[in-house]
C-alpha cells in the first residue's frame, strides 16, 4: 500500500507532462489568408479549411452556430473606443459608440457599422422564433438580433464576443497617452 501512493503520485504528475494545451496557448495568431480589416470582398472558403485555421472555440461557434457561455467574454465589458470586426474575416461589425450594457452576458450592440456588415436569417431551434445574425463577408455565425434594444433602434444585437476582434480607436488612444494617463 506504501508503494501505490508514490506510484499514483508518479502516474499523475506524467500524465499532466503530456497533458492538451489550454485553449489560450493552443490559440493561434496567425489570421487565414481572407482576413482582411480592408476588403470587403465576400469570402467563401469551406468549413474544412476554416477548421484548420480557427482556434476551437472560434470554430465552434462561427462555423457550426455554438454560443460560448455569458459573461465569459473580456469584450462583454470593455468600454475603450474603437471597432468590433469579426474574428473569422476581418469584416467590420460595430463601433464601440453602439455598444451598451444590456445584462444578458453577451457584447451588445444597438446599431451595425453599416447595413452590408451583417446578415439576418430566422432561426426557429430549440422552439424559439429568433432572428440570427451572420457575418457579411463570411457568413460567420455572430449571434442573434432582438427587438428589446435602447434608441434610436430598439434593437440589441447579442453577439458572441469569441468571433469579435476589438481594435483600439487610434486616434482615442493617441489623446490618452498625450495626456499622460
């Protein structure tokens, strides 16, 4: 029995040597070659291909219409100035001036940073009448639109932040360090 604790000890301490990679270091920088904050060309690259270059979660949810867990976003509270683009394509989203807080855990967003930026389809799963929004650049799955926003639109669009990228507003963070915050 004196040598069975040791040996168990021994079994996990190697069995956490060879253990998966969290998803943060597993996590690739690197972009697909479509990804673009510029082009607004459409993108039509198979799910395979995608599969290759997205990280996980951003696959999971992107390509195959997951939802990540609320309130598990760093981008559901951020407040910094800037631009929402989505994290498959490049494609710009939503400015961080329609961005409020609507207490469902998701990023939310009243406005679209122009009416080509996303795609609305109806989605009736799991016996609901929602209305899905999509990506359109890459028809990513972004999330869902409902009619319970703040004006001018009424509308709040509940975005997964795992298929958001967030880019700092220059020109906000150029007056931030010349004041010297």
């Amino acid at each position: 029995m004196k040598l069975l604790i040791p040996l168990f000890a021994l079994a996990f301490s190697l069995q956490n040597c060879t253990a998966q990679p969290s998803k943060k270091q597993a996590m690739s920088t690197d972009k697909h070659p479509a990804y673009s904050n510029n082009d607004s060309s459409k993108v039509t690259v198979t799910d395979a291909e995608w599969k290759k270059t997205l990280p996980a979660d951003v696959f999971e949810v992107a390509r195959l219409k997951g939802t990540e867990r609320p309130w598990s976003s760093p981008l559901e509270s951020l407040k910094d100035t800037g631009t929402y683009y989505c994290a498959v394509c490049g494609n710009a989203l939503f400015v961080s001036d329609t961005k409020f807080e609507s207490g469902c855990g998701w990023p939310s967003f009243y406005q679209p940073i122009s009416k080509t930026s996303i795609i609305y389809k109806p989605d009736r799963t799991y016996g609901m009448e929602r209305t899905e929004v999509e990506c359109g650049r890459c028809n990513s799955h972004l999330g869902h639109v409902f009619e319970d926003g703040p004006p001018p639109t009424g509308l709040r669009y509940c975005i997964n932040g795992v298929v958001l990228d967030f880019k700092k507003a220059q020109a906000a963070e150029k007056t931030f360090k010349e004041k010297g915050q």
